[in-house]
C-alpha cells in the first residue's frame, strides 16, 4: 500500500520529535501500520534540531495555507500552538477534507467542541493524544481501555514543571521562587512560566480528561484553578511529617450533584503511587466502577514522548481511514448526540477534607476556641499538631475530615477574627484518593 | 443501530462479571460504541452469582456447539479455562466466522500462533485484552498507544497472588509457607497454586506481551520460569536492608544478541514506582526508544476488573466490525507477515546483576577467597554484608554489577567448593529498571 502523506506546522521541539520518530522507527511503525506513514509538507518559520533529522525529502515552506490545502497531503499535524491561528488552521484543514493529528491542549480545551463538530460533519479524525500527558496514552486508556466503566473520578499529575517545582521543593527544603529560578535554567520551566504554575496549562487537560471520562462538553471556563506559587517550605514540612506529599493534582469527579474539575495543590497520602511521582515525571489515576483504580505514569513533556503520542495518533488514523465515521471512536469518548449536560460543580459545592495552619499568639485556648469554631460548622478533626512556640508565636496545624468547601470558608473566616490568630489561615486540600 | 449479539462460553467468575457489566453499565457502553451490546446466549454447567446479574433474556444451553455455531451470533466470550476444549471451540468459532474475546492466557500463550493464524484467514478478530493483567489496558497500550516506539523492555508484576504472598511476607515477617495458607484462606490463591506460585501463569501473560513487544511468534516454551517458593524471610529482610524489594517480575529484552523472557524473583530498588506495587495489585513497566518508561497500575484479577477488560474488548470489535480485516489492529501488534525470527536467549546468556547469600563458618579469609572468585570470573561487586557470627556461622551477603548468568553460575560453583562455605549460595538476579 502507498505510504500516507502527512503535512506538518511547525518544526520546533515537538515537530522536530515527531519528524525524527516517523524516519527513525520507519520500519517498525510500517510493521505496525501495516504502510509507510511519511512527512512529505512542512511549514516552519525556524527549524529546531533538538533530536536529529532530515528536510531533504520534505516540501519546506512558510505559508500554512500551502500546507493545509495541499490536495496530496492526507494528514495534518497541527504544532503552532497558541489557539487564534491553531483554530483557523485546524478548522480550514478540516474544510478541506484532512484528518487533524494536534499536541495542542490549549486549543482542544476550549475550542475542541466547535473543532470537533466540524470534524464530525465532514467525517474526519481529530488526535489529541498528544495534549495529555505527554508520552502516557491516557486518552486511549480513558477513551477505549476503560469503555466498559463510568468512571467516578480521576486525579493528575499533569504538568511536569510544577511536579518538578514541589519535588525540589521536598527534597532541598528550597523556597518556591528559588526552584523556579532553578527550573528556568534547566529548561524545564519557561522564561513566562504562568501557564504551568498558575494551573492554567493543567486546567486545559483536565478539561479534555473530564469530558472523556463524564461525555459532557469541554468546559474549561468552568475549571476551579489554584496554582503552586503560595506553598511554602513550612507546608511541605508538615505535610512530610503528617504523612503526606503536596502534589498539584487535576482533579474531576462525578458527584451526585453535578461534576467536580479542579486543579490545586493537594495533600496527598505519602504510601500511595501517585504521591511518589516524582521530578518531570506525570502520571493519571483513573477510578472506574467495574475495574477500580488504574494508574498510567511516564514523561509529560519533550521532543521524544510527545511526538511518540503524535505518531501513534497517526497510526491510528492511517487504520481507520477506511472506517465510515459511525464506527471511529468517537472525538470525547461518547457519541456526539449523547454528550450530558450534568452540571459543573463550583468550588463552594466540592466536598474534600483539609489543611489547616494557622500563627497563634500563645495564648491559651486559642486552640479550645478553634476547634469550637470548626465544631459548629460541623467539621470534623482527623489530626492536630501544635508546635512549641517560638518568641511567644505558635503554629496550629488540623486535617479536617471531607466536608463541603463553602463550610470551610465560613469556619477559616470566624478563625481569623480570633484575637489570638495572626495574619490569615493557609488552606490546602487534601484527597486520600 | 441493532444490538450486536454475543454468546458467553462459562458463566464463572469473570463470565458472571462480564454480563453484569453489559447490564448494568449497558447505557453508558452504548453511549460509547454507538449501540447495544447483549448476551443473547450462554453456555454454563452451573452459574456462578458473585455478582448480581439476570439470565432472564438469556438462552442457557449446556452445548458448547450451540452457541459457538448459532448464526445469529456476532461474537463469542470464550472463558472455559484450560487449552483443550478453548482451543477447539475458538477454532469452531472462527470457522464459523464469528470473532472471539478470550480471557484465557494459556490458550493464546500456547495456541496463539495456531488461532491468530485462523483468524487471519477467516477475517475475523481474536481479542484478548483480559488475558493479561486484567482491569489495565495493557495490551492496547502497548498494541496501539506505544505504537511509535522500539519497545527495548518490559517488566512486570503480572500474578496478583505470588505479589500477595511477597508482601505479605515481607509486611509480617512471615515464612513463604504461611502466608500461601493465609492467601488461600483468603481466596487469594487456588488449592493448587502452582500456576501462581511457580511463575507458569505469569510466562504466559509475558510470553503474550513479549510478542506484541518485539513483534514476534508466540513462544511459550522458550520462557525461563522460577517461582517464589523458596524466598525465605532472611532473603526478604537482606533486600529491606540493601535498599531493595523482591518482586516475582516477568521480564522481556531485546539485547543485541536476542530476546531475553524470563519470569523469576528480582531484586527491584525500592524507590522505583514498581517496587511499591503491593498485594494482589498488578503493574506492567514498558521501555520504548521513543518515550522512555511507562508504568501501568491496576487490579490483575477479579470478576469485574477482567470483565472490564473484556467488555473494553467487545466494544473495539464491535467498532471494527465493518473495517476491511487489513486495516484493523494485527493481533500481534505487527503485520503477521512481518513477524521477526529474532532468537530467544537461554537463560544462560542473560546479563543482569544478582544477589548472592552464603553461610560461612566463621573462618578468616572465607570473605577474601569468596571475592577471589568473583574477581577471576570478572564479577564486580557493587555491595557487601557481613553479618556478626552467631554459633561459630555467619552469612555473607552480595550484590553483584551486571554479568553474564552462565558466568555467575561458574563462579557460585566454585564458591560452593570452598571449605568455609555451608550448603549452597543463594542467588537472586537484580535489575535497576
């Protein structure tokens, strides 16, 4: 069978990755496939040989539309990333009849339904592998591997550099901005790193995880975020000493109230995988009804990982080019005409337990008198540690049994008028998974 | 779109959990695969209810052939167990054009060849997700989501009952004999165990993903195999004190040389995600060129986590149904006229570290004569202990760098030899993963 053309924007890490695998692992994904799959059309403003490659059989251009419209080409890999001219591109692709293959989170997060009914009408493929997770095929794993279940919940380790950042945190005890600046010079954190540590790149994946898990549409707008930049060295110390590891985690889950998506730094228990995920490394917990917890853990990020998901959506692609589109599966896991309009849970209804510390002035009662406040509100306490104080200053720290967010709000603000609790009281979340 | 129809060969534990599923997630499947899946048809001598399910629409039968022949039947569910009757029901079933799913390991680790080949012929699918590790995909991890990748080697803890007798040996301390009571109280382990405990069940579930690994036949009978039963609580406290943990691995390599199977206690540093994969629990590591390790965590066994997998295997085919056979997924993962004759290595040609534990007579200079011999048969040692003398005998404890195995058992054997050292050395091979 004749190899299938496939077309390229963008030539940069990830772009670079894939061109190198697809000529690298040639014979081996053609074994796979069952025909060659090959870049024949590139559009790059600059080309990045970070792995090693070759343009010589490939058409060099720097005008998308050549690239896009080109009526040889099968298959377009989108790697422009950002979501203005991502959309347009991805959308005009579809237009013109081309199966889309895309590492871009951003842009399936919150234009992925528009994307994709496009898509469904002019009965072409639209691959994300790529944009969670990196090199770990959870949207296969969440999309097929688990057909079988509904999925209760699943919990994230889903951006590399914050996962770094709190890593180091742990182990040298650093301060937040110090790893930062560490991470920038490694590489592993980019020189405008909001993105990342804010939650937000992590909120765009959750977004995609929670519509294959629940059939609902994307709903990014409606993602709680919190990001990484306020914990302190203090927190990751009782955490430690608690039992626990603080992990930036994504978070969806079906209630009988409507669904949970949240991305915050979470206590998670120290002996369970997830909470030993450690450095660059991500990694996805998924609950089904039937098959209980399953966890899929490897590379975030980089050339290699995510250009293996971005061939092995090609490949998937190649295989069903011959299916009428009925039988594809479908682009969020349930067939379009059944997507649910169950609704998004805000913070205030999410039902976790907690992290509590507070300064107190040593004072006795201070104590006595916060856990009256936190037993009116009907919150439970799991463990308490008062540390010996120091220049008459003292720290309470409390994990909270689950309870409903907003109660919590209502107890940490009737706390902070206490006249012997100093500054605000730090929150955390903390799941048992 | 019409239900497709599926007869169920035995109505056991995981026959009982696949139909239950079908009922009770029979929304949320359809939702996914675009119509209905049902049993129409069941063959059980007797019908186990571990979990809830109705046989109200179902035709029961005590006739293999009934079911296996009956034209209005789209696909069957072969869960006899054994290779005998499987294999020719398969067979039957295939001849008659009917694609099957399997839960059965030993029938596609030893009949694989034979019944893929079948298959092929007729244009029908043979699936078989449930057949290793059960509620984790990891057959179509590694069929499809690593699609891009050289797999180089896999590790995997793939029998949740010898991973329930180490760490319950290694949690209480306890001698290997009781806790396979204890594990056979719990139901954890069959009266006759020796398909766990003896590795034979875990090198068919390595024999299965070594060739969708490599892309070669099936070959069963070329798997070195070591059980757990002589692991003693001495072996298990030496690991805690090394810094490691055993873990009965099945283990596949490509080396330059061939391909290592192999399924034996190993010696795994304990802060690898893998070493912490307790109780029944299974864990499959995969090493591809492209994206590095990729772990998969999940139940291995149980009504509902192997249903799931079956279940996950009802709907591809049912997607697949229509596609021309050349574009689905090869059974094997590789074309199967592109499977490789690639040699398998004889475990005397494996390279890997190992642990080796002696009792001395506390004589002066055993240590020196021990190391003597590893020296001139160019074993480097990477770790040793010598543990205080008690009754005038003491033990002597190794951790060797890489070497070739038929080396080591030179150099035991002349260790062996030695006047100081009582009864034979003790050896545990050791992989860094």
């Amino acid at each position: 069978m004749k190899p299938v053309k496939v077309g390229i924007l963008g030539l940069g890490t990830v772009g670079g990755g894939t061109v190198h695998i697809l000529q690298r692992n040639a014979e081996e994904i053609a074994r796979r496939a069952g025909r060659g799959i090959v870049v024949t059309h590139a559009c790059a403003k600059e080309i990045k040989k970070q792995v090693e490659f070759s343009t010589d059989d490939i058409v060099l251009t720097q005008q998308l539309n050549d690239v896009v419209t080109d009526p040889e080409i099968d298959v377009i890999v989108e790697l422009l990333g950002g979501t203005t001219l991502a959309r347009e591109m991805t959308l005009l692709a579809i237009e013109n009849g081309k199966h889309v293959v895309t590492a871009n989170k951003a842009l399936i997060g919150t234009h992925g339904n528009e994307i994709f009914k496009a898509a469904q009408e002019k009965g072409v493929m639209v691959a994300f592998e790529a944009a969670v997770a990196g090199g770990i095929p959870i949207i296969k794993v969440t999309r097929e591997g688990l057909a079988a279940n509904k999925i209760n919940w699943l919990a994230g380790i889903i951006n590399g550099t914050s996962n770094f950042i709190l890593t180091e945190m742990r182990d040298k005890g650093s301060e937040f901005n110090d790893v930062l600046k560490e991470a920038q010079d490694l590489g592993y954190a980019e020189a405008n790193p909001e993105f990342d540590i804010e939650g937000i790149d992590a909120a765009h994946k959750l977004t995609i995880l929670a519509s294959l898990s629940f059939g609902i549409p994307l709903q990014y707008d409606k993602v709680y975020v919190e990001g990484i930049t306020k914990i302190t060295p203090k927190d990751v110390q009782y955490a430690d000493e608690l039992g626990y590891r603080i992990k930036h985690l994504g978070i969806a889950k079906r209630t009988e109230k409507g669904i949970e998506m949240r991305v915050h730094p979470t206590f998670v228990p120290h002996k369970r995988l997830l909470a030993n995920v450690d450095g660059v490394m991500n990694a996805v917990l998924v609950n089904g009804d039937m098959v209980g917890n399953t966890l899929h853990y490897g590379a975030g990020a980089g050339a290699l990982p995510t250009g293996s998901a971005i061939v092995a959506d090609l490949v998937d692609v190649v295989r069903a080019l011959t299916t009428d589109p009925g039988n594809r599966v479908p682009h969020l896991a349930f067939q379009p005409n059944t997507l649910s309009d169950i609704p998004i849970l805000s913070i205030d209804e999410v039902e976790t337990a907690y992290y509590l510390r507070m300064n107190v002035l040593d004072k006795l009662g201070v104590l006595a008198q916060v856990t009256n406040i936190l037993s009116q509100n009907n919150i439970s306490i799991e463990a308490v540690l008062q540390k010996e104080p120091r220049d008459e200053h003292a720290e309470i720290v409390l994990l909270t049994h689950t309870v409903l967010e907003k109660q919590v709000n209502v107890a940490i603000q009737a706390i902070e008028q206490l006249g012997g609790i100093e500054g605000s009281v730090t929150r955390m979340r903390l799941e048992t998974l």
